[in-house]
C-alpha cells in the first residue's frame, strides 16, 4: 500500500532565507526566528509632593445697617481709589465705602459731566460720613470761558477752574460733611506731570480754605530726584509695579497705595467704627469729627494744646490734660504767652544774671 505523504500548505512551512556574506561573517539576520518576548512596559507614575492647600479667601464680613458711609466722586483715579479702600475696610463692618466716579468726568468739560450740579444729589441719597474727592486728570485741555476758549493754565482758565472747584466743594456740602480732598500723582509725561503740579496747587488752596483735608500722594510715585517712577514701594514696602504700560493708569497695588494715604486720616475721624470684629455701634461710638474754623472765624475759641516745659511743667498749665483744661479765653496768660502774643518779658528776679534793668539796684 503506497504511503501517503502529507503536504503541508506553503505558507506554513518554515520559510529559509539565504544569508548574505555580511551576515556569515558577522552572523545574525535570521528572521525566521522568533525573538523573544519584550517584559512588558509599566509605566511609572512620578508621585507628586502633597501640595500645601491654597490659602481660604477671607470671609466676607457683613456690613451694619448703620454702617458710616464713605463716599468716593470724581474720575477713574477715584474709582481706582475707591477699590482700594473697600480693600482697606473690608473686613471693618462699621464702613462702607460707596463708588460713584465716573471715569472720563472732570470740571473742564461740564456739557459731558457736571459734577458741580449732579453733586447735591449724590451727598442727599448717600447721606455720607465722610467724602473723598480725586479728580482733575481729565482737565489737560481748553475750556469755555465766557464764549471764549482758554489755553490751559492761562490766566482766566485757571480763575475759571478755581471757581468751578469751589462750586463742587460747596455742593458736596461745604463744612458739613468732612471732605477729603486726594492730590494727583506724577504721569510718565513731564508736561502732563507739570499740569497736575497745577492743578494741585489749586485743590489744596480751595479744600483747606473750606476746612477740609489735602491729602498729597505726589511723593509716593516718584523717586528721590521727583521723576516719575513704573515701580515703587507698595504700603508694606515691597517693590512692585505702580502704574501702568501708559505711564497714566495705575495697578491694583497702586490704587491700594492711594487708598492707603486716605486710610489714615478716615480712621482718624471714624474712631471705633472702623475697627475690626464691631459687633454694633451707636451714635456713641462714633467720635464727634472736628471741623477746623473757616477764615474769618473767631481762632481764639479754639482749644490750644499748652505746651509742657522740661522744668517746670506747672509754669504753663501743662500739667493737666487737654480735655480737662478749661477754655484758653479764660485762662492768665502765662510768661510764654506774654512773650509770643504780647512781645513783653515778665520782670526778671533781682540778682540773676539775665536782669538787665538799667540804672542796676542792688538786692
């Protein structure tokens, strides 16, 4: 019986390939065999460090319903001004810091905004404890006087400007409310920097003839020489950026500088209310604010603090406190007193050495 042989299919049987002569002489390059298995790949995952938690936003404190009111007017340097004071106090539920600038106004273009007319009813809807105006950046350009328009800081523009600022001072209330009035700081251009030199210089006359407060802030965004400065000291004295890529806007760290200048004068006149963790306040926990006398007013009613001689405390009614102090109209004027309001000296002891009485006596 003939043997049957089994042929297997072609592509089953092994397949031999003929070596090169590189490969008989440095061998290798059969593929027909097969290579051994790769240890399959784990990945590594790199374990991260435990990353320290970001630190919990402040909770946000509620305001009193009598909370003292601060209101801020005037153009975007005043609504930067007013972010920084919501900063200051955020966590001071006695005050609340209430935003009502507009950022193009000043008292150059009235036909856009008059802040003199729209100031009234501002004061009279807010009812505010305090005002702080910041405003004039937008005023580097020509108005209309009396059908004329006037170059900058030509002689009648600037009469106009100072007549325009005592109108809007006197609309915010004059001396009724305690005004505080924020200078304008160095710009990166040096005749813009000129023009607000100006403008300053009118703010300050016009606020401390009505009894309010000029707060300066120029010193704080130049440098030693006066020049205007993109990095500065922050209010805990760190260098960071000020002011914006333009030279005009400022950053957030320098509107919270600015705040910081009216920061203190404002706890200065709100007292106890502008502290932390206030549970409730009544009108006796707000101080009475101070209102120095107009021009005009009699100065001598004003309580004076006595001076206190390194010696002789008594000699000058020093040894009391000021509260305790009666009225200076009331009181016998001292030796100081006769020397500074009267130009006389009190007659010296006989025999010291600074008695120069002529024909000399002997004592």
């Amino acid at each position: 019986m003939a043997a049957l042989h089994l042929v297997e299919p072609a592509a089953a049987q092994e397949r031999v390939e003929r070596k090169s002569i590189l490969q008989l002489l440095f061998g290798g390059g059969n593929s027909s065999k097969s290579e051994a298995p790769q240890p399959e790949r784990t990945s590594r995952v790199k374990r991260s460090e435990p990353r320290s938690a970001a630190p919990a936003p402040e909770p946000v404190v509620e305001k009193l319903e009598n909370a003292r009111k601060i209101l801020l007017v005037g153009d975007f340097l005043a609504g930067g001004t007013a972010d920084g004071l919501s900063a200051a106090f955020a966590q001071a539920p006695g005050v609340v810091v209430v935003d009502r600038s507009n950022g193009s106004s000043g008292l150059v273009r009235d036909d856009y905004y008059d802040w003199p007319g729209e100031a009234r009813g501002i004061v009279e809807e807010v009812q505010p404890s305090i005002i702080v105006v910041q405003l004039g950046s937008n005023d580097r350009q020509q108005m209309l006087v009396n059908g004329e328009r006037e170059a900058v800081r030509s002689p009648n523009w600037l009469a106009e400007y100072e007549r325009r600022t005592r109108s809007l001072i006197d609309a915010l209330g004059g001396r009724n409310t305690p005004l505080l009035w924020i200078g304008l700081p160095a710009f990166k251009s040096p005749s813009m920097s000129t023009d607000m030199v100006a403008l300053n210089s009118v703010f300050r006359a016009q606020i401390e003839k009505a009894g309010g407060e000029f707060i300066d802030i120029w010193d704080g965004f130049v440098d030693e020489d006066g020049k205007f400065i993109f990095t500065g000291s922050d209010i805990n004295g760190q260098q960071v950026r000020l002011r914006g890529s333009d030279g005009i806007n400022v950053t957030a760290a320098g509107r919270r500088k600015i705040a910081f200048y009216a920061e203190k004068s404002i706890r200065r006149l709100l007292g106890d209310a502008a502290a932390e963790g206030v549970s409730s306040i009544d009108s006796a926990g707000f101080p009475e604010i101070f209102m120095p006398p107009a021009p005009g007013e009699n100065a001598a009613a004003v309580m004076r603090t006595m001076p206190v001689a390194m010696t002789d405390p008594a000699l000058d009614g020093g040894s009391a406190l000021l509260g305790e102090m009666p009225s200076t109209t009331g009181l016998v004027r001292s030796p100081r007193d006769q020397l500074v309001l009267d130009g006389t000296l009190p007659e010296p002891p006989q025999g010291r050495v600074d008695n120069f009485a002529w024909p000399r006596t002997d004592p």
